[in-house]
C-alpha cells in the first residue's frame, strides 16, 4: 500500500468457529456496547463465524475488546468463551488512491 502512496494502519481482526447453526447475516454496530468497532455472525451451514476487530491506534485493546465482545454476545444467548478463536492483523488504508477515474 505504501508503495501508491496510501496511508494504512494495522488493525486485529479475530474469529470465533461457533459449532451452531444461524440462519441468517447479523452486523451489530453499537458505540455504547462494543466501542467503535463492529461485530458479526456469518452463517456457514452447520457452523458459524463470529467476528469483531479492534484497533491500537485508537486506544483498544485486545484482551479488553475480546472480553467486550464475549459478554455482548453472552448477553445475546452466544457463548464464546470456550471456543476456538482466530486473530490476524488487518491492513486498513484511510485514504484512497485515483488513476484513471479509478479508485482504489
């Protein structure tokens, strides 16, 4: 990314593999409950993928955010706190880049 010219910073992106089935895409957004981040359920068939982030940058962190999501999906009836979890660091650009009316 730097090499274009775009500004970028890391974020952590982390995964629960929830052995329960869910029917449909859920993204919750709330400032109040889970920071500034997002959190979402994606449905695999029989399993599903239960995701949030966070971001260094702006004061999070990790074990505090991954205890965040876990009690707001506790309090919607998920349980996570057993389950096998996943992180890796996200390349996130703020800015974008035009060549030719293209924006990438």
């Amino acid at each position: 990314m730097k090499r274009i010219g775009l500004k970028t910073d890391i974020g952590i992106g982390y995964d629960y593999d929830v052995e329960e089935k869910f029917r449909d895409l859920e993204i919750f957004y709330d400032v109040e409950k889970i920071d500034i981040t997002y959190a979402w359920i994606f449905p695999h068939g029989d399993h599903a993928s239960i995701s949030s982030s966070y971001f260094p940058r702006f004061g999070q962190k990790g074990e505090e955010s991954r205890k965040t999501i876990e009690k707001f999906f506790k309090d919607k009836g998920i349980e996570l706190k057993d389950v096998k979890k996943r992180a890796a660091p996200m390349n996130i650009a703020y800015n974008y880049f035009k060549r030719r009316n293209v924006y990438i």
